[in-house]
C-alpha cells in the first residue's frame, strides 16, 4: 500500500514535483532576515514583481501573526511544488479558522483587525487555515493549544 508523500499538498497530483526551498524557525527578532531569505528564494524561483513583493509581503503578515498572536514564534517551510511557489507557516498557539478573515478591507467593515490574513488570501492564488500538530517542547505552547498551519501559494507562471 502506497503512503501519502507529506511534502505534497492535498490534492496535488503525484507527479507534481516538490523541492524544499527554505525551512526555518522564527521569532520576532528574525522577522527581517526571513523576509529577505523569503524574497531571494523567490528571486531564485523566478517570481517576477509585482508577484514577489505581494508574496513577500503577504509571508510576512503571517509570520508576524505567529509571532504576535500564537506564542511568539513560528516555523516557515517554503517550496517549490510544481509551477508554484509554496509557503507554510505553522505556530503552536490556539487556532484559528478562515472565518475569522474578513470579507472586505478591514476598516470598511468595523473589524479593527485582520489585514495581513486579508492580505495574504487576496494575494495567494491558492490559500489554507488548517489546525496544526503542536510540537513537542515548542517554545510559547500552552495547556490546549492547537496549532495552526497557514499555506498560501501563487503561481510561479
């Protein structure tokens, strides 16, 4: 019986190949350097702007979002899959969903925040919340936490 490849995306056919780009824990103070590395891996993968600075961007908001809201770090994965660029962010903080991302702008809709999550799923061509294992030993882990893993993907052509 054939196993699951964990580096593929659900629902990515199995000749999709997959090539790890970038894999690294972050806290606030490495914010900066993993938004440079984020944006040479991109370079390197021939994300042209304005693509790249909306990714960049976008990764950026997450990972600031773990920081902020989820324990104060996080852990960055990005890959190549395909003809996309793949980043996932995972923290071990309580959770959330998709339903939490506003519809419109937030402002115009009274929330007084969730703009990077906004942001990001604007940007992404292809964009997920999903509950996430909490790591053993995790820095910021709390009693009940759940973990949350946000992908978001575009298109490299």
């Amino acid at each position: 019986m054939a196993h699951p490849d964990p580096a593929r995306p659900a629902g990515a056919p199995a000749e999709t190949p997959c090539r790890p780009l970038l894999r690294r824990r972050f806290t606030a103070r490495l914010l900066p350097q993993l938004r440079l590395l984020v944006e040479e891996c991109a370079v390197r993968e021939g994300l042209a702007e304005p693509r790249r600075g909306e990714f960049v961007l976008a990764v950026d908001e997450i990972a600031g979002n773990a920081v902020e809201h989820a324990g104060g770090s996080g852990r960055l994965e990005l890959r190549r899959v395909g003809d996309e660029l793949e980043c996932r962010i995972s923290d071990a903080g309580p959770g959330f969903s998709e339903a939490v991302i506003p519809e419109l702008l937030p402002g115009l809709d009274g929330a007084p925040q969730g703009r990077g999550l906004w942001l990001a799923r604007l940007v992404a061509d292809r964009f997920a919340v999903a509950a996430g294992p909490v790591e053993t030993g995790a820095a910021g882990t709390a009693a009940g936490a759940v973990g949350t893993v946000v992908t978001l993907a575009v298109r490299l052509r």
